[in-house]
C-alpha cells in the first residue's frame, strides 16, 4: 500500500472529515495508536499536515513505514518523553483512550506535549449498548465495540457525560465537540444517541 493510497472518501470513517475541520493546514500532528496510518496519510494528503504517528502493534508500524510514513514503535502508557513540552500543533488519540491503562497519564502527556489534543472514543452509554445489557444481560457488542469480552482491548469504560465530568475536574477545557452513530452527526442527546464521540481538549488558562 502506497502512502498516497486512501479508500474512496466515502469509505472512509466521518470522523475524519471532522478531525480535518477542526485543524489548521500545514499543522505539525502527532498520531498516536496511529493503527495503519490511514488518519495520518489522509491528514498529509487532503491537509498538508505534517508530523508522525506511535503505535503499540509492531505489524501495523511495519504497514505505516512501508507506506513511507513516519512511524515508530512505542506505548504512550510509558510516556512521551522523547518530545519536548508543546512540540505539536495537535495531538491525535483515536479510539485508544479507553485502551490505555492510565487515562490520566496519557492526558497530560498529550497535553503537554500538544497545543490541542483531538480525542474519540466509544461512548458505552450508547442506547444499543444499555439496550443489550438490559434485555441480554449480556457483555454488549455493536460496530464500535465489536469483541467479545474476553478479547476486548477495552479496560476501561466511559461515557459522553463521564468523560465531560473528568474534563471539568481536571481543568481541561472543551474547545469543540462532535458525536456520530454510524456516519451521521447527533445533535440530540448525545450520552444517549452517540455511538462515537470525538472532542477537541486543551488546557485552561
């Protein structure tokens, strides 16, 4: 796969046209849990960003360095310190959050080291969610959250609304936010509604 090949933009997630929006062109990015650098590479492409990408799995740096994307290998549970304080213009964490073992660590390095942090995450509050837990009683399974519980990457779970409290605690401001079921926006209900939340985060004053 070459570094310039992207599926067709109907094909690829709504979140990235989102995460677009919200950067400036030219933006030195930081891509972390990068995956297979598709982010990274449509940032480059349709946004003259510049910048690099960490992930954790040693196949998927394989498949971002033979695309020609700079990408290496590391856990950002063990820090950024290879990066000096405000590096980037943007620090990316997509669909990782709830990965991490320490939320909070990985917080504050991202926002050390960025001016703005863009994050998404699953939102377990999602109505298909509850609804499985109700009337299955079972571990729920949807697109975004599509393993089975003791296969699941997920170590932590959060909400909408929990992930806007701990925002608040910790004095980290909102600057914008976006929520997605499947490809369309909700502006409704969020907690409830949103299968994907993404948010842009920096620090107060």
């Amino acid at each position: 796969m070459s570094p310039q090949y992207l599926p067709p933009d109907d094909q690829l997630p709504a979140a990235y046209s989102i995460i677009r929006s919200w950067i400036e062109p030219k933006s030195q990015v930081l891509d972390l849990g990068c995956g297979n650098g598709n982010l990274l590479a449509y940032l480059q492409q349709q946004h003259q960003c510049r910048g690099e990408g960490v992930e954790l799995s040693r196949e998927l740096v394989s498949q971002c360095v033979n695309r020609g994307l700079p990408v290496h290998h590391g856990d950002i549970d063990e820090g950024l310190g290879d990066y000096p304080d405000q590096r980037f213009d943007v620090v990316l964490l997509s669909h990782t959050l709830q990965e991490v073992a320490n939320p909070t660590g990985v917080i504050d390095e991202i926002l050390r080291v960025g001016k703005m942090a863009i994050l998404s995450y699953p939102n377990f509050a999602y109505w298909r969610v509850r609804a499985q837990l109700l009337f299955l009683g079972r571990a729920p399974r949807t697109p975004h959250l599509p393993f089975s519980w003791f296969e699941s990457p997920n170590r932590h779970v959060l909400s909408v609304s929990d992930f806007e409290e701990y925002c608040e605690e910790n004095k980290i401001e909102i600057v914008r936010s976006a929520y997605l079921s499947g490809s369309q926006k909700i502006s409704f209900w969020p907690n409830l509604f949103a299968e994907t939340a993404l948010a842009a985060i920096r620090r107060k004053p």
